[in-house]
C-alpha cells in the first residue's frame, strides 16, 4: 500500500524567508511523486512532478522539491516567500495499487504568508 | 484552450436524495478522475475512467457511481445522501491513465447535503 505523510498542517512564515513543506512517502514500487497547489475555491494546480531522471525537480512560481529515495521523503522549498504563495498545497504519490494506478494524497500543508 | 469544467459549482441537496455532477474534461484527453475532498478526510480518490471503461475505483460505497460518455465527458452521481457526502468534488482529466502523466483539475463542485 501507498501512503503520503505531509508534516505539519499548518506552516507559518514571514515573507521573504525560505518555505519548507515536508512529505514523505511510502510506496512498494518506485513511485510517481507530485505537488499541487489549491487557493481558496478553486481546483488543485500542478507545482511540479518527479517520475524519472533528475531528483532535483524544479516547477512554477519559484518551487523546487528534491527526491530523496533513502528517505523516502520529498519535501517542497522556496527560497523566499511571497504573500501570494499563501495557499494549501499537497503532496502525492502515484503508483500501482492491486493492479490499477492509484493516486494518493497527502493530508495538505496551509501556508501562511506574514508580512 | 479552455480547463477543465466542472458543473454545476454549487449545490445543495437533502438527507436520501440523489445527485449528478458532470465533468467535462480538457480536449483531447480521454482519462478523468473523480475525488472527494473534506476538511476531515483531505482528498480521496473516487474512481477513474478511461475511453468509457472504469480502469480505478476508490474505498467507496456504492452508492457512488460514475461514467464515461464517448466524448470524455463524465459524470458522478451519490444516491441516497448522507450529512457525510458533502464535500468539495474534484475532477481531474489527462491525456490517458499513466503514473507520469499531468492531471489537471477543476474547481469543483460544492455539495452540502441538509
């Protein structure tokens, strides 16, 4: 079975200062991680995704997450926040599942933005 | 080109009712995904359907169902409904079933159930 553990379901910090978002994973085959990003009202948006190759994976607005398999971990940055980064973001994994693709999600980490 | 359209965006129905939400994927893409989301649960995947067939189905009663229509369109619906199936829910449509493939998602339909 696969599962998302995201630390932390609220993350507070000041605008300017570096984001840290933390999942981990677990999954019994080599899996398919992702980061959306949900404002209020709205559907989730892709930040950035990691299926092969690089484990450094950069996305939109300025994030990057690193694939890290001895830690089965995935944690999301950002060096400088912005107030416009205050959101709900989600971490995912996708792999097989008794024979079907199965996506799963994380709890969600809202970040708070100070000015 | 236009999202992912998700109707209607709100709804409100009563305790034993049943319920249709459609979806109405990006063009070109044949693969569409349903999931529940609550504040409690987070997000739950539903089901996923690809060229008409079911291929994916979540932990769900079944008084959840779904389809596909032969232009990717698809629709959900709950049958008699609980205070617990309100929720926000998504639909995410891709190019096709795969675990590398991009998902893009709607904004959703609100359903409270009173």
């Amino acid at each position: 079975a696969q599962s998302v553990t995201q630390l932390g379901s609220h993350v507070s910090v000041s605008e300017g200062a570096l984001v840290l978002l933390r999942c981990n994973y677990s999954s019994s085959v080599p899996p398919y991680l992702f980061w959306y990003v949900q404002y209020p009202n709205q559907g989730l948006q892709l930040l950035l995704k990691y299926t092969t190759g690089a484990t450094l994976v950069k996305g939109i607005n300025g994030f990057e997450a690193e694939f890290k398999k001895s830690e089965t971990s995935f944690h999301l940055t950002k060096p400088s926040a912005h107030m416009s980064d205050a959101a709900e973001y989600f971490c995912a994994v996708r792999g097989s599942s008794g024979g079907y693709q199965k996506v799963t999600f994380g709890i969600g980490t809202k970040l708070q933005v100070i000015p | 080109k236009a999202g992912v359209t998700q109707t209607p965006r709100y709804l409100i129905k009563t305790r034993g009712q049943q319920v249709t939400l459609s979806c109405s994927p990006i063009s070109g893409h044949r693969s569409v995904s349903w999931y529940q989301q609550t504040p409690g649960q987070g997000l739950q995947f539903l089901f996923e359907y690809f060229s008409e067939t079911q291929r994916n189905k979540g932990n769900f009663p079944g008084r959840f169902s779904g389809r596909q229509f032969s232009n990717s369109r698809s629709e959900m619906n709950v049958s008699t409904l609980e205070l617990g199936d309100s929720a926000l829910y998504l639909c995410a449509s891709s190019y096709r079933p795969g675990s590398d493939t991009e998902a893009f998602f709607g904004q959703g339909t609100r359903l409270t159930v009173v």
